[in-house]
C-alpha cells in the first residue's frame, strides 16, 4: 500500500483529465507515472535455513514407546480413595477409582498401565510429579481413563521429568485449576487417545512429540498445545521448546495459540482442526493485559471484529487482543535480564522455525493462522483452509511454499514475510489488505516476492501482490484480481516488478498502476480503459488469428489488465477481449507495451467486436490456455 504516491496521482490524474486521457498511440496508465516500467531490480532468493533445522526431527523414532505396552511382572494396585504414593521403580496396573496417585521419590522410573481408570481430585494434583524430579514416566493406556480435578491452581498432571503416553486407550482429562499436563521435561504421546479440558494450557511441556495419535482439547483457557523453553535457555537450539507432530489426528478450541512452541513446529502429515476464539478487549484494559498502543488494530463491525490499517484515522473504539491467539505459532525465546529497563530481553534468530510437510489443515482463528515470529516458515505439502481475523501466513524472516493446496477465505493480509517465495502447489487468497506481501521492520532488509512456480489466485482488496523491496515472477501461473479502490493497486513494489517467465494476469483500479520493469526478459502487455470493466467479466487475450491464449473472470470491476506470458512474441500483434466485445489490437514492439482505449466494454474505440476464440476461465482456475 502506497499512501506516500497520493500527491503524485492527483497531480497525474489532473493532467490526464485535461488531456482527455487519450494519445494517438495508445492509453498511458496515470500509475506509470509512479514508478512502473522502470529499471527495477532482480531478487535472489533468500538463505532457506529450513532444511537444516529439519534434520534434528528427520530421525524422530517412536517404535519403542509404541512397542512398551506389557503389563508382565505389572503390580496390581487395588481401587482406593486414598492418594497412593510410589517410592519404587517399576510397573504399576491401575484399574478402577483412584483419589490420585503421587510419586514419593526422586529419579524414579515407571510404567504405570491405566485400564478403566477414574481419578478425581477436588484438592491436589491427580498424577503428582511435581515434588520430586528426573522422573521418567510411561502411561499405557488401556480401555477409557479419565482424570478430574477441581483443586484451584493446580495442575491435573504434573511431572517433574519426562512422561510419555502409549497404548491403544483413551484418557479424559478436566483441570478447572490449571494446566491438564504439565511436564518440565520432554513429553511423548503414541497411538493413543487424549482429550483435554484445561482452564490454561491443556499440554504445556518443554518439548512435545506426537506420532499416530488423537489429541483433542474440547477447551483450553490458553494454548492447546505449548512447548517453552527453560527460563535459563539464552540461545536458539532444537532441543527443546519444539513441537514435532507426526500423523496426528488434533483438534482444538482455545481462548490462546492452537500450537505454541518457543523455537521449531514441525508437523508431517495428520488432520488439524483448530479454532482460537479471542478476546478483544479497549484501552482501558491496556494495563490489566499488558498491552501498548501498536497492538490495539480491531474495530467492531456489528458482531463482528475486523482488523484496520495502523495508520487508520478517525476510529473512535478501537480494539486489542486480550492475549496471542493463533493457529499455529513459532515464538522467539525470552529472558530476563536485570541490566535491562523491561528486565527481559528476545532472542532474536532465523532458525526459528514452522516446517509443514504435508496434512489436512482446518484453522478458523481471531489472530494470526499460522505465524513464525523472528524465523522462518516453510510449507512443502498438506491442504489447508483457512479463515482469519489477522494474516494467514506471516513470518518475520522467509514465507516460503513449494507445495500444497491452500485456500485463504478470510484474511487480513494472505501472505507475508520480509520474503515470500512461492514455488510450487495451488493457492488461493482473499484478503482485506494485501493479498502477498513482503515487509519488515528491519532497515538491514531488502524485501523480496519471488514466484517462481505455482497456480497462484489472489483476490485483495488492498494490494494483490505488495513488496516493499522487489516482485519477481520467473514461473508458474499467478492470477490477480486487485482491489476497486484507487489507492492500490494489483502489483505494487518499491523496487520494481521484474517478468521473466510464467503467466500474469493482473487486474485492478487505474488509479495506482504500476507497470513491470523495463529489464524484464518476458514481454509485458499493460492495458487501461478509462470506464470499468464489470465484475464476472472474461476478459481474455488472443492472437492475431483469435485463438484463446489466457483468460481470466474478474470477479469485481476493473480498469487496468497487467498481461506477461512466454506466447507473447516480438512483432505478432494480440487483442483483449472483455466478454465479446474486443477492448483493443496490440502489436508488441519492446518489452512493455502499453495500449489501451479512453472507451468502456461498449464503446471499443473502434475496433470491430468479435468472440475471444474460447471459453472463459473463472478466479481460481487458469482459463483459455
């Protein structure tokens, strides 16, 4: 979003409009004015510092945890009301009403098997780790299990070590004080079930691996999932404050983070439906939840919370968060430190990161879906749909996508990052703002887009594609549909838009145009007309013999069409159609050729009408090629 070319255009729109907005050898946009056509700059992908980090999860091995679920040599431990208390290493069989059970030792190793158990507490922990440490625990289940407990600010489990759930059973947890597991230590769940109901996180541990397992939170007052690094940790590691899922089936409703980790996500493959239902909150409340002024972004639109521009003016309530609430969220590491004001100083890295390889993603968030704060966030595969208050995908460092199938239906902005790279797979964004782009708040930065491959649909309402550095399209099939306000544009970019292979089909207002860099290497064809173009429109490209080469339905009004592809050629001459009135006949004579009509969809300026040669293609998906 450019507001700092306001001037510029009304000073361009007013020479236009004296000329009449026509020249004898064709339509110049008012936009070019503001930058396009230039010299622009070709990006270099960014360090992808992914791959590295991926290594430390490639050889996660669940199958002995997964083997461990024999109940030989088990002792049997009879119902009682009672809290039973285990000073000894060894293998515990529980079945029936218990009043909790309570590790009375240091160091112990357990494999405690659950079969029909009940435990219900109304004044302490139920698995009670939490006075003694370096536990080492495993939780066979058996059958259905379940754990209730009303003790006020306690943890349901509570484990001072490691603890681990396996077997083939179920175990339902209520914690109306706390936490439903806590675990200081790693926490490892296999092929069983969990379902959590947790007044604060519903699992909290220092790292959390799952594998072929059912992890449902029916309700959590904060994250679903969340894995914190020690207080004392200063530096980026992979050891802790990550979470590794492999073929989960998780599902979630919180008032916090669906899944929360300090340093890594990495998921492989499952199903996750996670919905976060935040609470928006005025300045009143600013103290009482420790937020500044940056953070209140939201206004009230009926029953409904939608998020403004920062630089919004006029807004009588606006509205913050109460707390982070987002699908899926990387979190840089936090300390204390006495030397500092705040008395707690980031650690700042690109390794943190969110790796997604493949999965079925549901999210329906008030925050942010899927966030890599001070890191970076890559998807390889998996399905995603997603609605969102805030961004979709957003990271600090690079946003980058070599495949998948995603469909953004609500956003604020689709995708950011202070780089975005899109390689591969098939996406679709709707958004409030910008649809792609590329910001940071780092002055060391030089903002990138890089879209390289790919079936990319946009549908914004602010920018489509928006980079404060460079846009470069090498590849792929990249598909926009800007907004109908003036003040934006479909492709926008400080440094210059660079073609140099793949198809663009741009449309939007006539009043920000920018057309592509004059060093392209793909030829360019920027065409305006002075009267819109009605929504639902096929507006379609052809050649000298009117044959069908790309078509695109603009699914709202439009003035200008932005067109690169590899059939366009040197000295061949194309026309536009829109619907079945032909809008204009180009010949391309250099890599940008800007040509167009002062005449609507009725009034071609001339030229004889005629059927575009094919059927036309609908927003989300290729037409006429």
């Amino acid at each position: 979003m450019k507001r700092s070319h306001l001037f510029a255009l009304l000073f361009t729109l007013s020479l236009s409009l004296l000329s009449g907005c026509k020249k004898e050898k064709g339509f110049v946009n008012p936009g070019d004015y503001l930058g396009g056509g230039g010299s622009g700059e070709i990006a270099s992908s960014a360090d992808d510092v992914t791959n590295d980090v991926k290594e430390n999860f490639l050889d996660k091995d669940f199958s002995d945890l997964s083997a461990h679920t024999s109940t030989n040599g088990a002792i049997t431990v009879e119902p009682t009301n009672e809290v039973y208390s285990i000073t000894t290493s060894g293998t515990y069989l529980f079945s029936g009403k218990y009043g909790g059970i309570l590790l009375g030792a240091n160091n112990l190793t357990l494999h405690l098997i659950f079969d029909g158990v009940e435990i219900e507490t109304t004044n302490g922990i139920a698995l009670n780790g939490s006075d003694f440490k370096n536990a080492e625990i495993i939780v066979t289940l058996i059958d259905q299990n379940t754990i209730v407990s009303t003790a006020e600010d306690k943890n349901a489990i509570h484990i001072k070590g490691k603890l681990s759930f396996n077997g083939m059973g179920t175990l339902s947890i209520t914690s109306k004080g706390k936490n439903a597991i806590k675990v200081s230590k790693e926490l490892m769940i296999v092929d069983c079930s969990l379902n959590l109901f947790a007044k604060n996180h519903a699992i909290s541990a220092l790292s959390i691996s799952a594998s072929n397992c059912t992890i449902q939170v029916l309700s959590a007052g904060k994250d679903g999932i969340n894995a914190e690094c020690n207080d004392e940790t200063t530096t980026f590691t992979t050891t802790e404050g990550y979470v590794y899922l492999n073929e989960v089936n998780y599902s979630c409703i919180t008032a916090g983070d669906g899944i929360q980790a300090d340093t890594v996500v990495y998921i492989h493959g499952g199903t996750y439906n996670i919905q976060t239902n935040g609470v928006f909150v005025t300045k009143e409340s600013m103290e009482e939840y420790n937020l500044s002024e940056d953070d209140f972004r939201f206004i009230k639109n009926g029953n409904e919370y939608q998020k403004v521009a920062s630089d919004s003016f006029g807004r009588n309530t606006l509205y913050a968060l109460a707390q982070g609430c987002k699908g899926i969220k990387v979190g840089e590491i936090e300390y204390p430190d006495p030397s500092d004001d705040n008395n707690e100083i980031t650690v700042y890295d690109g390794e943190y990161s969110i790796i997604i390889e493949a999965g079925t993603f549901t999210i329906n968030s008030t925050d942010d879906a899927i966030h890599a704060n001070s890191g970076n966030l890559s998807v390889n595969g998996g399905t995603f749909t997603i609605s969102t208050c805030d961004d979709a995908f957003t990271s600090d460092v690079l946003t980058k996508i070599t495949g998948g199938d995603i469909t953004i239906l609500k956003s604020y902005e689709g995708i950011e990052g202070a780089y975005v790279e899109i390689t591969g797979g098939t996406i679709k964004v709707t958004s409030q703002d910008d649809g792609i782009n590329a910001a940071s708040d780092d002055t060391n930065i030089i903002e990138h887009i890089i879209i390289s491959g790919g079936n990319v649909y946009v549908d914004a309402s602010g920018d489509g594609i928006d980079s404060n550095g460079t846009i470069l399209i090498s590849g792929g099939e990249t598909y926009v549909a800007g907004p109908t306000s003036n003040m934006d544009c479909s492709i926008d970019s400080d440094r210059g838009t660079v073609i140099t292979g793949g198809y663009l089909f741009a449309v939007g207002p006539l009043g920000m145009v920018e057309t592509p860099a004059k060093n392209s290497t793909q030829y360019v064809v920027s065409f305006a007309l002075n009267k819109s173009i009605a929504a639902e429109t096929n507006i379609s490209l052809t050649d000298e013999n009117g044959k069908s080469i790309l078509t695109f339905k603009t699914p709202k009004t439009c003035q200008s069409v932005i067109i690169s592809c590899p059939e366009l050629a040197l000295g061949k001459t194309y026309q536009i159609y829109g619907g079945d009135s032909r809008l204009c006949e180009f010949t391309i004579s250099q890599i940008i050729t800007t040509v167009g009509s002062s005449g609507g969809i009725g009034n071609p300026g001339g030229n004889t009408p005629g059927g575009p040669g094919g059927p036309g293609g609908g927003f989300g998906g290729p037409g006429g090629r």
